[in-house]
C-alpha cells in the first residue's frame, strides 16, 4: 500500500495556486492562495504555540517537543527574511 503524502492531499483538496496569466482560472487560484495562506497561518500558530506553552516544562517529552517547534520556527524565519530581502524592488 502506497504511503499517504500529507502535502499531496492538502494541494488536492485546496487546488491550484499558480497563477496562468488567464483571469478566471487565476481568480480561482487567487481564492485557493488565500485558503492556502489560512492553512500555514494556523499551522504555525500551532507549532509556535508548542514552542511557547512547553518551553519551560521539566518532562524531556514536552521540553523536547517545544525544542523541535521553536527551532524549526527560527530555521523558517530566517528562510522567509532571506527571501523577503531578494524579492525588494
């Protein structure tokens, strides 16, 4: 049996977000962008939210899991301030 691909199913169930140059088909891939964007806001509230509420728990699972989230949201940031700095006019 094939392996569920999480990423695949989201980019199924939300549709197309690239736009063609063609204002219909982009006005619907406009919306899904938007339903998109919704999607990663929440998830990261979460994992933030995870790297927060934990962050000074004394259990190693709980420590552990605040760890992971709080560095996989500095990895990110950096990731997104290198790219927000080469797309400036």
């Amino acid at each position: 049996m094939e392996e569920i691909n999480i990423y695949e199913v989201v980019k199924k169930l939300v549709g197309e977000i690239n736009p063609v140059g063609e204002t219909n088909a982009d006005n619907k891939r406009f919306e899904n962008l938007k339903v998109m964007t919704e999607l990663v806001d929440e998830l990261l509230m979460d994992i933030n939210d995870i790297g927060f509420r934990y962050r000074n728990n004394c259990q190693f699972s709980m420590k552990r899991a605040s760890n992971f989230a709080k560095k996989f949201l500095a990895e990110e940031m950096l990731i997104l301030k290198d790219n927000a700095d080469n797309m400036k006019d």
